[in-house]
C-alpha cells in the first residue's frame, strides 16, 4: 500500500511539473492572464500578477519592495504589507508593462524554453520554469531602478 502511495505520489509530481499551469502554459496565455489582473486591486490578483515573472524576479521583488517604497516616498513610505507593494507595483512596474495582449510578433524556440513576444512596440521575454511560461525582467523596471536609485541594490 505504502509503495503505490508513494508511486502515485511522485506520478502527480512529474505530471504537476511537466504539464504546468493552464493559464501558462503558452506565452501567448501567459500575458492575456497578466493583461486580464494587471488592474486589479485585490491580493489575490496582485498575487496573480507577480506570478505572471519568473521565480528570481519574484524573488528580486520580494528583497526590493520595500527600500523602493523608502526610495521613492521616504517617511511616507507605509511600510511592509500589501499596501505597499500594491501602490510601488501601481506607480512603477504596471505603466512599463502592455496594457494589451494584442500580439504584433511571436518568436517562440520550444526547445530551448524561450520566447519573445512584441506588444505595442515592446519587446517581452519569456522563459519556461517548470513547465510555465514566464515573464523576464518586469518590463526592464529593475534595471532602471536600480540605476536610479542606488540604495535599493
């Protein structure tokens, strides 16, 4: 019994990693689910947007957020929590960020789990983590911010 636990265990694992999430599992798919939340105002679609970038720029968010909110608002920054990440996300990332998913150019290589997707002139990358297609670089904001503001590094 312990055995078929464990076999039908590690199945699901292999399928859950492989297959990915539905609403990932294209470029294409990937942005229409970030175009769909970015405007969103509760956690839950906040939470949906930020997935929508890969783990290291989930990460990079996650170690940033807050010294950005110090940065930019200095004591009016309201500290941690989802008001603040929502209003930094709000002023910063989501205007460098399509506002549609209407595709003008496509260059998508399977097999090495990258892609390019043109949107209103803008270049968007993406890459394939476990079975998803993510989003690289949030729109090129962490670079520039970094570079505007050298504390938050």
């Amino acid at each position: 019994m312990r055995s078929s636990l464990i076999f039908a265990a590690g199945v699901f694992l292999l399928i859950s990693i492989g297959c990915g999430e539905e609403y990932f599992s294209t470029p294409e798919k990937t942005l229409q689910h970030y175009v769909r939340n970015r405007m969103k105002g509760s956690g839950q679609e906040y939470e949906t947007v930020l997935n929508s970038f890969t783990r290291d720029d989930r990460s990079w968010w996650d170690d940033h957020y807050l010294r950005l909110c110090t940065a930019l608002y200095g004591k009016d920054c309201p500290g941690q929590g989802l008001p603040t990440e929502t209003t930094i996300w709000t002023d910063k990332f989501e205007p460098a960020g399509p506002q549609t998913d209407e595709i003008e150019k496509s260059e998508i290589d399977e097999d090495k789990g990258t892609a390019w997707l043109t949107v209103q002139g803008q270049d968007i990358e993406f890459k394939k983590e476990r079975g998803n297609w993510k989003m690289v670089g949030m729109f090129g904001m962490q670079e520039e911010l970094e570079d505007q503001y050298p504390q938050i590094r």
